[in-house]
C-alpha cells in the first residue's frame, strides 16, 4: 500500500497542478451554466478514477499471492476492496498540496516549468536516497520486517492497513476511512 501510495503521489505532482488549476478547456466551461465547484469537482472525480485503477494495477497482484497462500474469509475481501477504494485518496490530498506549494513557489521564479523541475528532481532525488538505504539492508526476513517498519514510519497509514487486513479490526477501518 505504502508503494502504491508513493507512486500515486509522484506522478500526480505533475498532473495535480495542470489537471486543476491549469486546464485549457478552463474557458469553456466556465462559460458554461455550471458553478466552480462542479468544474473541480468533476476534475478530482476524474483524477480519482484514474489513481483507483492505478490503486487496483498495484493492488491486485499481492491480494491474489495473499489469497493464494493464506485461508481468508468473506469479511477479509470485503475489507480489502473497500480499503481499495480508500487508498488513493491521501496521495491525492498529497499531491494536491504539494502541487499547490509547487504552484506558489512558482509565482516568483520567472521560469515557472524550472523551478517546477527542479523541485520535482529534489523530490526524485529524496526517494532514491531514500531507496538505495533501504535496498542496502540484507536480502533476509529481518529486512523485510525493516522494510515494514519504515514504511509505517514514513506512511503511517500503512501499519492501520496491515491492521485492517490481518486483524480484521474495525476500528481501524474507521480511522483509515476517516483520515483522508
């Protein structure tokens, strides 16, 4: 979930700002009968749509390893499709306002896709070092219970996740549910 999340989060930096803010059929539908809200709306809806089918491209292989190898029941699925459904909000709030920080940072360089680049770069450059550390540790099961650590260090949402699917707890469902 947690790489998922990342994914989500840096290729919509991009599209954040151009999708919302930025778009060229602007004009066009403002001129329509339709209020702003509507417009942004319908433009998260659509970014919605395509993180969800991100979420699921990502999703899907563990779900099946993990049905493939652990006795699951009915609320385990159920709970997994609706944590599906979850997911890809927060990296969208994410990258909404790192698009926004992005944005207004850009207001005083003249060279608005510089800065944009190089700020995005900084950020590629933050997770790659932030990869070759982890990519460092030993190939052992030790450094996969590391690998969880980090990431609900970094994503806390991770370890509610993992609370969701193993322990089926409820409480936690109402937490990852209410978060976003």
């Amino acid at each position: 979930m947690a790489i998922t999340s990342s994914f989500l989060i840096g290729s919509n930096i991009q599209k954040i700002d151009d999708l919302l803010f930025k778009f060229k059929d602007y004009d066009l539908l403002i001129s329509l009968p339709l209020s702003k809200n509507k417009v942004l709306n319908s433009k998260l809806i659509t970014v919605y749509i395509f993180n969800l089918i991100y979420t699921i491209t990502f999703m899907i292989s563990p779900y099946i390893v993990y049905i493939n190898n652990v006795d699951v029941d009915v609320i385990f699925h159920i709970l997994f499709f609706i944590t599906l459904l979850i997911i890809p909000i927060v990296p969208i709030i994410l990258a909404t306002l790192l698009g926004i920080l992005f944005s207004y940072l850009n207001t005083f360089y003249k060279e608005n896709k510089g800065l944009n680049l190089l700020l995005t770069l900084l950020m590629f450059l933050i997770i790659l070092t932030m990869s070759f550390n982890v990519f460092r540790l030993n190939n052992d099961i030790e450094t996969g219970m590391e690998l969880v650590k980090v990431f609900n260090y970094i994503y806390p949402l991770t370890s509610t996740y993992i609370d969701i699917i193993e322990n089926r707890s409820m409480v936690a469902l109402l937490i990852f549910i209410l978060v976003p």
